[in-house]
C-alpha cells in the first residue's frame, strides 16, 4: 500500500450553497509536489434509496436536474441531515419523496461519484417492506413515481431518461442483495 500524501495550505477558493472549492497543496512520499483542487460539499453525505414495492418493482422518480437540464428517471436521493444516520435519512427521504416508508432498511455500499476532484460520499440503501407515509420535504414540485421491473434492468439502464450513473449501479446492487436474500 502507497504511503498517503500530506495535504496542505487547504484553502476554500469559492463557495456556495452546495460546495466548496478548495485549493490543496499535496505532496507525495516520494518529494513529487502538485496543487490540487476539489469540490467539498458541506454536510454529511447523501443517500440514494432503491425502493422496492415488492421483490421485483422498484419505484422510480422524474425529477427536474439542473445540471441536464430536462427531467432524469433516477431513485430517491437527499442529503444526510445533522444528527441522522444514512438509513434515517433514507426512511426520511423515502417519505417525503414518494409518500412511502420502509420497514427494512438495508446498507448497500457508500459510492464516490468522480472521486479525483470532488469529496462527496453516497451511501445507497435499499427499501423493503414499504408502507404509506408521506411529509412535507424540499421539493419544488411533486415528483412523478413510476414503477419498473428488476428483471427488466438490462433494458431500463439504456433508457435514455436514466443517466446517472450511481442509480444505475445502486440498481444492479439491490438486484443482486435481493437474489442473496431469496437463497
């Protein structure tokens, strides 16, 4: 194992209400230096639910992303608030999303998205044993809930409406925790 770099002269370089942009300083055990700069989201990480209606239909989202700028399929997702843990936050994000909440709540994995330049950390849950709930949450609008078939995946990860990639692998993970929970 590589012996880690030591950072320093960590400076915030800009700021908004979802990053920071910091400069590093990183120098590397073999004397080599070099500036980096990464994206530092504030808080504690997010989620990223795959909610399952019952062991073959997950329940989907449309919602609106700014970064495309049309309306992406993708799963539940949301911050991690202060003093939650990544399945309270999943229960929670499940309720006020969709209008459902789950009985069983099982950690999959935390994921990076583009690890080289931006810190932030998904932890991806899946949900079963779902029951009707609903809160007020921090969408701009009403999301559209679809359902799609688990063992349709091969076709539904080429739909051009699902782009992102940490629900397309977040699928395939609870595709395959399913199949361990049915041996």
């Amino acid at each position: 194992m590589q012996k880690k770099p030591t950072l320093s002269n960590v400076t915030d370089i800009a700021t908004t209400r979802f990053f920071n942009i910091q400069s590093m300083d990183v120098e590397f055990s073999n004397g080599e230096k070099r500036q980096y700069e990464r994206l530092k989201p504030p808080g504690n990480g997010a989620v990223l639910i795959v909610p399952m209606l019952d062991d073959e239909t997950v329940l989907m989202i449309y919602e609106y992303s700014g970064g495309t700028d049309r309306y992406e399929l993708a799963l539940t997702k949301g911050k991690i608030d202060d003093g939650e843990v990544p399945l309270e936050a999943a229960n929670r994000e499940l309720i006020e999303e969709i209008g459902y909440g789950a009985k069983q709540l099982t950690y999959l994995k935390a994921m990076s998205i583009a690890p080289g330049y931006q810190s932030s950390i998904t932890h991806i849950v899946l949900a079963q044993d779902l029951y009707q709930a609903s809160a007020e949450g921090d969408e701009p609008e009403p999301l559209e809930v679809v359902k799609h078939k688990l063992a349709d995946l091969e076709t539904l990860v080429y739909n051009d409406d699902l782009t992102e990639a940490r629900s397309i692998a977040a699928l395939y993970l609870a595709k395959e925790a399913i199949k361990q929970q049915q041996l």
